[in-house]
C-alpha cells in the first residue's frame, strides 16, 4: 500500500464544515459537513449530519443525510436518516435506515433500432 493514505479523526474531534480527502478516512468523533473521500470507516460511537459520497463506506454510527457509494456496508449498530444510493450493498440485521435505497445505474446509452450506438 505504498503512496496510501489514512487518516483518522478521534472520538474527541467534531468538525464543523465540509471535509473532501483523497485519502482513506476513519472516524470515531463528529461531523457537522458533507464528506466525499475514497474510503470511509465510521466508528460505532460517530456522528455525521451531511451528505457521505465514497467509493467505499463502512458505517457503524449515526448518520443524517443521504450516502452514495459504490461499495457500501451498513453495519448493525447503524442508524441512518437519509436516502442510499449504491453499487453494491451489505446491511447487517439489526440496522435501521430510515430513507429510500436506489441502486445507482450506470449511464444509460441511446441506442437506435437496427443495433447502432447514438452520441
């Protein structure tokens, strides 16, 4: 994993205001703030009040505000308000989601009778 990075806020950091990272992110503390980062861990004990946008997420505490992610894992100790959009889901039994689930669709493309691609 060289040329990764990981970063972590603790259970005693709340962060107010929008957090956008390259990197890999883990936290255990509180976010009042959209996040759009590569890879999400959230701690059990973690807050998020904003929008999530990962690749990868992984959510074990509350959050309120909508997620999209490719890969998503909803464990049972979750608690989310908000609407999910996603590739590939896992939710553990005992989570509660309180929001619509969409799977995201890749780009449709136009296609015109006889077999031809348009655009």
């Amino acid at each position: 994993m060289a040329g990764s990075t990981f970063s972590v806020l603790g259970s005693d950091v709340a962060i107010k205001g929008n957090i956008s990272a390259k990197a890999d992110l883990h936290i255990d503390g509180r976010v009042d703030g959209d996040i759009a980062c590569t890879s999400l861990v959230q701690g059990e004990t973690s807050e998020i009040v904003g929008g999530v946008t990962a690749e990868t997420a992984r959510l074990a505490g509350r959050v309120r505000g909508s997620i999209t992610a490719g890969q998503l894992v909803i464990l049972k100790s979750a608690h989310i308000e908000g609407d999910v959009f996603y590739d590939a889901l896992t939710i553990e039994q005992g989570a509660t989601v309180e929001g619509k689930f969409a799977h995201r669709d890749p780009e449709p493309k136009l296609a015109i009778a006889g077999g031809t691609d348009a655009g």
